[in-house]
C-alpha cells in the first residue's frame, strides 16, 4: 500500500525539478535583456551630461549562458536516470551559484560602467554616477538562488526518481520490457476459422513478418 503513495511523491518530486530548472532558466535568459543601470556621465561646462544604458548582458554576461545551461539540464532531467541524473543535479547547483553570484555583483557595485558606452569615460569626463535598476539583478539572484536548491533536491533524491519517458513505450517494444503476449486457444480457433472462410487452409505456416513465409525456401527447392 505505501509503494504506490511513493511512487506518487517522487513523482512529483521530479516535476517539480524540472520545472525549478525551467523556470529559472527562463528567468536567466529574460532578465538580461532588460535595462539593469543608466551611467550619467559630467563633461567640461557649458557641454550638458550624458547618460547610457547598461544592459544585464553587458552588466553580467554569464547570465545568458546560465539560462541556456538550466534549460538544458531540465530536458535532461527527464531523459537521464541514476547517477546520470545525480550529475545533473550538481550542474544545476554550479549554474545556481554562478547566476546567484553574476546577480550580486551589481548590487555591490561591480558595475562596469564603460558597457554604457559613453567616450567621455576614457577619462575626459569629471565623473560618472550609477542609477541601479536593483529588480533585474534580484530576478537574476533569485533565479541562481531556485537553480542551486533544485540541484541540491536533484543530488539528494533523483538517483530513486522513475523515468518519466518509459509510459510513452508501446506494449511489446524490447525498450519497454516487456515481450508480446502470445494468443489464447480461443483466439487461435478464431483464427482458423477466419482463414477457412477465407478458403485458406488455416494448418499451413504462418507467413514470415518480413514477408516471405517460412517455408518459401522449401518450396524453391521443389
């Protein structure tokens, strides 16, 4: 009775693996696209400010790379099992830190301020000053922080996760496990007399599944 319910929960434990790991590579791969800080930068009087955008590819370039790592190993989360799954497990937790950590920086202040593009930072300008769009890198470091904890739940628990492709094998397939089940004496008398009102003679030998009977070679030899 309890194998069934566990069975259920591990299940369940796996979806919601793969769709940890989806979801925050979705979230790696939107986030960068987005404004992350605009650097404004003073010039010599009378000439006005100029301002740049940095974008979070510019601002953290991993994080795309991250994003197309988590998607991957959600699509492998489901195609693997085992120890290959637990290996899995560990990307997911490197990708996490790795996003948790490109998020970070510009909340502490590792910006590089020259990916706004502005040529008066090469050192003619009198200053350059930072306005943080602070919620992209917390979508990045919170995307990290999902990624890392999913691949710890996949070290911990996914070497005793079932496959979730193997329901998609037909009966009989040798991938599946199972080999096909021989017909019934009932199902044998009604095909004999199937082939006898088809004016056949239901003792000759079945004929090959390649398509020649198995008694063809006899018959050439005659």
């Amino acid at each position: 009775m309890s194998e069934q319910p566990a069975r259920g929960s591990a299940r369940r434990e796996l979806t919601a693996a793969i769709a940890g790991a989806a979801v925050s590579g979705g979230l790696a791969l939107f986030a960068p696209g987005q404004r992350w800080a605009v650097v404004t930068a003073d010039r010599r009087p009378p000439l006005p400010p100029v301002s740049g955008e940095v974008t979070g590819s510019a601002a953290a370039p991993l994080v795309p790379a991250m994003g197309l790592l988590l998607l991957a190993t959600a699509v492998a989360l489901v195609a693997v099992r085992g120890a290959a799954r637990v290996a899995i497990g560990l990307v997911l937790a490197v990708a996490g830190g790795v996003l948790a950590w490109s998020g970070t920086g510009p909340l502490a202040g590792r910006l590089d301020t020259a990916a706004a593009g502005l040529p008066v930072l090469d050192g003619e300008g009198s200053g350059a000053r930072v306005d943080l769009a602070a919620g992209w890198p917390v979508v990045g470091l919170v995307a990290g922080l999902l990624a890392a904890a999913t691949g710890v739940l996949v070290v911990l628990r996914g070497r005793g996760w079932p496959g979730m492709g193997r329901r998609y094998q037909r009966p009989g397939d040798p991938a599946a496990g199972t080999a096909p089940r021989a017909p019934s004496d009932d199902e044998r008398a009604q095909a004999a007399w199937r082939a006898l009102d088809r004016g056949e003679d239901p003792t000759d030998v079945a004929p090959d599944p390649r398509g020649a009977s198995t008694d063809a070679p006899d018959r050439a030899a005659q």
